[in-house]
C-alpha cells in the first residue's frame, strides 16, 4: 500500500536533482536531492498513506516544465503543454491546490523578472487551459452523476472548507502557527542547521560549470533562479494561511528549501567566516549525536516514566508524539538510538574534516547524508 508513496516520494528526489541542475548546475542539483532525500521529514511523512507527496511531485513537475519552456524556445509549446498535465495531476491527486499553487508561484516569479514575462505568458495559451479541463472534469463530473452532491461537497465543503476552517463534520483542529514551523526544525533536520551557512556562503565562479540552458561554460543566473525562493514563500503563507493548517500542508515546498540550503556548498571560498559557517553546524551535529548516544549508554538506568500513552488525537504533532508517548514505549525503541547517534556522530565528524579544508569543502554534505541513513531507518 506504501509503494505508490514511495515512488512519489523518489520521483520528487530526481525531479529537485533536475530542477537544481537546470537552475543552477548539476552539483547543487545533486546536493539539493541529497538534502530532500535525507530529511527526517521525508521519511517520518512517507511512511504515511495521504495525497501531499503526489501533490508534491505534480507541483514540481509542473515548475520543471515551466523552467524548460523557458529555456528551450523551440519547443515551449509542448513544454507548456506538459506543465498543464502535471497541474492537472496534482488536482486529481488533491484538489485544485495542485492548479492554484503553481500558477501563483509562475506569477510571482513573472513579476519579478520582467525578462521572463514573454515566455511564460505562453503557458496562458488556451491549448494547455483546454487540455487542463480535458483531465481534470471527467472523473467529478462522472462520480456527480453517480452521487450528486458530490461537487458541492468536495470543492465548497472539503476543500474551501479546509481553507476558511468551515469544514463539516469538523474532523481535525489546526496546528498552532508556531508549532507549524517548529516543527519543521525536525522535518528538515539535519540540514535546516546549515541555514546560515547557505545565507552567507559566496559561489565560486572558477567551480561553476554554467546553466545548461546558456550552453557550456556560461556563468550567467538562470532567468528564474529566484523560482525556488518565490516557491517557499508562497509555500509559507499559502500553510500559514490555511484555516485547517497541519504540518504535512508544507511538504510540496520542501525541494525548494533543499534547492536553496544546497547553496552551502557551492562554493570554494577560503574566508574564515565561509569555514565557521559550515563548521559549527557541524560541531552541533556530532555534540547532537554524541549526547544520543550517551542517552544509549545509560537509557537502562533511566526510570521508565508513565506508563500508558496519551491518546492519539494528542498525539498529532512531533511536541504531542514526544510528550504523549509513554516512557516504557520510549525505551522500547533505546536500541535504535546506536545507529542513529552514531552515523549522526561519524558523519558529522566527517564532515569537520573535509570542511576545514578548501580543496574539500564542498564535499562536506556527503558524510552528514552517509550518516543519517542509520538515523533515517531508524525512523
């Protein structure tokens, strides 16, 4: 029952690598699926049946093919075309947000670049909004004949529903706004820890191979280099908004946060400050999984604590999960602590070493997502 979600979710992975190496050049595009592939979030969110990880892979799908009708003139229509189909999945997978999130974020994107409001004013052509319809209305309209009612209660009661929180019957409570993007220091861990390196980190243009879209060895930005920026923020306020927000709802901006934290690493500068930036996080990593495994070491001497767990409607986020389960389940689960503390340790303690040097800085990334692996079966 999990494969489809998990080839969703690998789809998603080749899809960012794509669009990193199209934005940007093949090595950000590589560290960027590393990032996403190797995130606490991807993994604890897909081992769940739900509809935002084929959301989430029809929202970039979408945004691929936007970026390839940019760049390739001569076949911008087919690339459109594509662009629409993929919208068109990601509205049968979970409604219209699979339609409204990519053209809002195409929007954005246009009104920032003035240059790209040419090529992209060919997606609004009436082949691709007609082949949009083509996919999409057939299956309500079918099952509306079938059980009618039925389009009143999907798209004004679930889905509009959902957004202004006049859901009926109300079957879930809002996660807290705060709670929402805490929560997201353990989606994204442990790269989320490597934020202020990519905000301060400087690309080496002697490293840059060039955008493919420009031709081998050109050193010009991408015409929409900012998509992956615009694509988080419309991903915040689109989350923050929602009247029925769970943590979950952020998943199909996630490659747009592997796509820019992947920044950390592209370049080769020698600055003291560029070395600290990479190696503190990764000092904080290795003391992480240092006290992970003392916990190890000496969790068969610690009281075992409540019992019985809270119930589960408590337990609908990582504060509930962490609070609500009783200790007698969380020692259960002690063994597991040796190979995620220690692959977080080792590939930490890696990454320092190829970190502190320029030749091999850029490589630091590789033995933080060797480490994690542990951590992430663990999971």
């Amino acid at each position: 029952a999990r494969l489809p979600t998990a080839l969703a979710l690998a789809g998603l992975i080749l899809v960012t690598r794509a669009l990193g190496a199209r934005l940007y050049d093949p090595w950000r595009g590589t560290v960027a699926a590393a990032i996403l592939g190797t995130s606490v979030g991807m993994v604890a969110l897909g081992k769940l049946i739900m509809p935002e990880p084929f959301l989430a892979l029809a929202i970039a799908l979408s945004l691929f093919a936007v970026v390839r009708a940019v760049e390739d003139p001569s076949r911008r229509h087919w690339w459109s075309l594509a662009a629409w189909v993929a919208a068109a999945l990601g509205s049968l997978s979970k409604g219209l947000h699979g339609l409204l999130l990519p053209v809002v974020i195409v929007a954005l994107v246009a009104a920032l670049g003035p240059a790209t409001r040419r090529p992209l004013a060919a997606l609004a052509r009436p082949h691709g909004i007609a082949l949009f319809l083509t996919f999409v209305l057939p299956w309500p309209l079918y099952i509306e004949s079938q059980f009618p009612g039925y389009l009143w209660d999907n798209f004004l009661n679930e889905q509009l529903g959902h957004l202004f929180d006049t859901h009926f019957p109300r079957d879930s409570e809002p996660t807290p706004l705060h709670l929402l993007w805490t929560q997201h220091l353990v989606w994204w861990f442990p790269w989320v820890v490597f934020v202020l390196a990519a905000a301060v980190s400087r690309p080496d243009p002697r490293l840059r191979r060039g955008c493919p879209a420009f031709g081998a060895g050109a050193r010009r930005a991408h015409p929409l280099a900012a998509l992956p920026a615009v694509w988080l923020v419309t991903t915040a306020v689109a989350a923050s908004l929602s009247g029925q927000r769970q943590e979950y709802h952020t998943m199909f901006g996630w490659p747009a946060f592997a796509l820019l934290l992947s920044r950390a690493w592209d370049g080769g500068e020698a600055r003291r400050g560029a070395r600290l930036a990479l190696a503190l996080p990764l000092a904080l990593l290795a003391v992480l999984g240092a006290v992970g495994l003392a916990v190890y070491a000496l969790g068969a001497d610690l009281p075992a604590g409540a019992e019985t767990s809270a119930p589960f409607g408590a337990r609908n986020s990582v504060l509930g999960v962490i609070s609500g389960i009783a200790g007698v389940e969380w020692r259960r689960l002690r063994p597991l602590l040796l190979p995620a503390a220690g692959g977080l340790l080792l590939g930490a303690m890696g990454g320092l070493a190829l970190a502190w040097r320029s030749e091999t800085r850029r490589w630091s990334w590789l033995p933080i997502a060797a480490g994690t692996l542990g951590m992430l079966l663990a999971a």
